[in-house]
C-alpha cells in the first residue's frame, strides 16, 4: 500500500545512494521503516521518476529540507514509494503495485459501462449473483476488444455500442438465400470485414466446458 512521506521517508527518498534503474527515467530502491503504531520493521519500495524525460508522471516533488541542507538534484524527481510485507524482488513488488493501480479504471468502466452499482436488490446472493454476471461480461467485452479491435487507444463499451455494435441493418431475399445487409459508412466498413474475417479463425483461449 502507499506510504505516507514522514520526514523519515522524504530522508531516505532524498538521501538514498543506490537506485536501480528499470526503465528511462525511473529508478526504484528499497529500504526499511517502522512507525510507531507498528510492530515490526516493514520493507519500503522507494520509486523515483525524472520530471524532464517523463512530465506527466504520478508523485510528490520533494522541495529542500532544510536551510541547511546542501544543493541535490532531488528537485528534478518525482517520488513515490510503498509499504510492503512480502520478501518478493523490488521489481517484482512495484510491477504487481502498478497493476493493482489500474484496476480503479476497470472499477470507473464497470460503474459507468455496466451500471454494476445498480444491480443492487435485497437479497445478497442475487446481489452477488448479478454482480458475477456483470464482471463476467465485462471480461467476454475485454476478450473482444483485445482480439478483434486491438486499438491502441482502449475503447470503452460506450464508444464500442455506438461505433460497431449499434449497426442498422436488414435482410433481404436473393436467389433464395438471405443476405444481412449493414448501414456502414466506407470509413468504417474496412474494419467491419476485418472483424467478421477474424471470426472465422477465433478460438476462445480456455475449453468453456470445463470452467
């Protein structure tokens, strides 16, 4: 979880002489804390982001300490740093940190895609019930996205509603067969023939029977 930046915290932040570099711009650390309240020493992932080669990075910049603390270049970062319990490499613990931080945007997409807050009846097993079914569509959504949209930009099921599934259409009798015909304008017609071309050789990662 993230951790408050005492005084103790911003010193090692500031003072800390072996960063690990993980990627351009940002380096990790690790070092050990106990407050008051707890009752052992805890490890503390310590993450540091270099302001010029990543503006628009998450964290704290850490102004001077004091008046008599001597010129750093800890002004050009921006920290961060988490409290963890786990003996696990420090690579490992701000990759699994970085994933849980995203998952207030799947929260965001199943409130406001898939109303999951208002499938909230009495009892609580329909409650859950619902719940279930909701996730269970938002990740059929999330499979489709990735195989068959595969955008680079992650479109949410609001602009996938409008964009591709809410598609005027009619039948029509020809030669006696049935041909589905699609309102699509020519820009996006291209994409809906690249889609239905992917079907064809789509196959669902795991055996659904067996779940």
């Amino acid at each position: 979880m993230a951790c408050r930046f005492v005084p103790k915290i911003k010193y090692s932040l500031t003072h800390n002489k072996v960063w690990v570099n993980i990627e351009k711009g940002l380096d990790i650390a690790v070092t050990t804390y106990q407050a008051d309240s707890w009752d052992k020493t805890r490890r503390i992932v310590m993450v540091r982001q270099e302001i010029d080669i990543r503006p628009k990075v998450a964290g704290k910049q850490i102004k001077q300490l004091s008046l008599f603390e001597s010129e750093t270049d800890y002004g050009k970062y921006r920290y961060s740093c988490f409290v963890t319990n786990m003996d696990l490499p420090m690579k490992i613990i701000y990759d699994s940190y970085r994933g849980c931080a995203d998952s207030e945007n799947r929260i965001k997409e199943l409130k406001y895609d898939f109303s999951i807050d208002h499938f909230v009846s009495q009892n609580f097993w329909a409650t859950e019930a619902c719940s279930n079914f909701i996730v269970l569509a938002y990740n059929f959504l999330s499979l489709f996205r990735h195989t068959f949209i595969n955008s680079p930009k992650k479109k949410f099921l609001k602009t996938i509603r409008y964009g591709l599934l809410a598609t005027s259409a009619y039948f029509m009798s020809h030669k006696d067969k049935h041909i589905l015909y699609l309102a699509r304008s020519l820009k996006t017609r291209k994409s809906i023939i690249g889609i239905w071309k992917d079907l064809d050789t789509f196959a669902l990662p795991c055996n659904m029977e067996k779940l």
